[in-house]
C-alpha cells in the first residue's frame, strides 16, 4: 500500500512537471508571435502608403524631385487637406483630373495636378473649386508635369473658399516650374495673337505668357480680342500641356479686358 502512494505521487508529480513545461514554451511562442506581428506593422508603415503631408513636402521628397519623364513612384503618397482650384473637363466622367494646392498658403512647388483618366480611380467624388481634399496615388512625371495617378480620394470637405490667385510681377516665374499647379495672376498683358482655333487652343502675348483653353474655351467668350489688346488681368492655373507652361483660366472671370472690373474670382 505505500508503494502504490509513493507511484501514485511520482504520476502526479510528472503530470504536474509536464503541464508546467506545456506553459512555458507556449507563452514564449505568443511573445514570439506578437514581435512578428509588430515587425511587419513596422515594415508597411516604412514602405507603400506614406503618411499624410503637403504638396510643398512631397515636392521635396528626392524619389519626387529627381522623377525622369515618363517614370512613375514605385511608392504610393498621401496629401492631406489641400484645397481644389481647378477641375479639367471630361466628357464621360465628371472631369478628366483636378489641379490642387496646399491650403497653408505657402505658393511656390505647392501645386499638384490630380489625374483621373490613368491608372483607375475609385470613388470619383463631385467635386468643385474650394472643395478641401486628402487623396493618395503615386507620382508621375508627364511630360514635365508632376501628376498624381492611379489616386483614391481619402476625404472630401465641400463648400470652401476657391484660392487667391498669386500675383507674379514676370512671366519667367511661370515657366520656372515653381508654379506648376497654382492658381495665379499676371496684370497688364498685352496681345500678341489671339487665334485659339488656329493655335491648338492657345493665345499669346507680347510677354512670351501663352494661356491655354484646357479648362475654359475662353474664345467663346471673348470671340474680338485683337493684337495689341491689353488685358489687365490673366487668372489661371499653371499647367504643362504638350511640354509647354501655359496659365489656364477656369472662367469668364478670370480674364478682365480693360474697364471691365476686377477678375480672379471662383
């Protein structure tokens, strides 16, 4: 009889032994586990979608900056609330890309234009000028112009102010790419050729500025314009179109003839 309580100890003893061990080994493999898990937590947040900045600050990013023509980011980008100045028209969508620009009012290299006809696109939101966005995509150089594309809206504020237009005293500061994607203005300029439809859609003035009919068929609304006509004020986004710097009005508004009052406005 004691021989079997002396076994019957040594059995519970060892069962005892081995559910210990059984602990020990599985709460190292949790820890284990949980390291894994926040390495590669730690490794998406320092590849693929970045985190939210500034047009200014993406502009600066080298992989940005150094982009040949033709090359796309291997990276995707966030902006993060940056203010909608000019919608380029589509025919079977509701536009072709938007021209954005931080809010902060910072002007130089902190523009962007926002294509929506490359790379697909998911939730197409309305949108108008004024309309304060954070989108993601990667970059491309088209052309010389910097374009987000294959983008997703992330968040749409409705309703705000369109931006001020950012007068320039030259023209040479258009065509220093300083201003791709700003709305801009440029005062006293006199016409050199105003023949659109003759000029792929472009006027010119004795400046060397060309305008651009991309988001507003000027010509239709201003059909007698003459050579040696002064404007008094040229409004429009700057934007590259066939590897030309051109300001692109986005309305009536936007060009005022000598006597007609004030323009720039949304």
């Amino acid at each position: 009889m004691k021989l079997w309580k002396t076994l019957v100890g040594m059995l519970a003893a060892t069962f005892l032994l081995v559910a210990c061990g059984d602990d020990g080994p599985s709460e190292t493999s949790d820890a284990g586990n949980n390291a894994d898990m926040n390495m590669t937590e730690d490794v998406q947040d320092d590849g693929g979608t970045q985190e939210g900045m500034s047009i200014k600050d993406l502009r600066g990013i080298d992989a940005v900056a150094n982009l040949q023509q033709g090359a796309t980011t291997d990276d995707q980008f966030t902006i993060s609330r940056v203010v909608v100045s000019a919608l380029e028209p589509g025919q079977n969508r509701p536009y072709l890309g938007v021209y954005v620009q931080d809010s902060s009012g910072d002007s130089e290299n902190s523009g962007l234009f926002v294509t929506a006809n490359s790379g697909g696109m998911t939730g197409l939101p309305p949108l108008s000028a004024g309309d304060v966005v954070s989108v993601s995509g990667r970059i491309q150089n088209d052309g010389g112009q910097l374009e987000m594309t294959r983008v997703e809206f992330q968040d749409v504020a409705e309703g705000g102010s369109p931006p001020s237009p950012v007068r320039l005293s030259e023209v040479s500061a258009v065509e220093s790419g300083d201003y791709d994607g700003i709305f801009v203005r440029l005062d006293s300029q006199t016409v050199a050729t105003w023949e659109p439809s003759n000029n792929g859609g472009t006027a010119e003035f004795d400046s060397g500025l060309v305008i651009g009919s991309t988001l507003y068929e000027f010509a239709t609304d201003y059909p007698d314009v003459s050579s040696g006509e002064t404007l008094s004020e040229v409004n429009g986004v700057v934007g590259v179109i066939d590897g030309e710097r051109r300001v692109l009005p986005r309305n009536e508004g936007d060009l005022v003839t000598a006597g007609s009052g004030s323009g720039g406005g949304g």
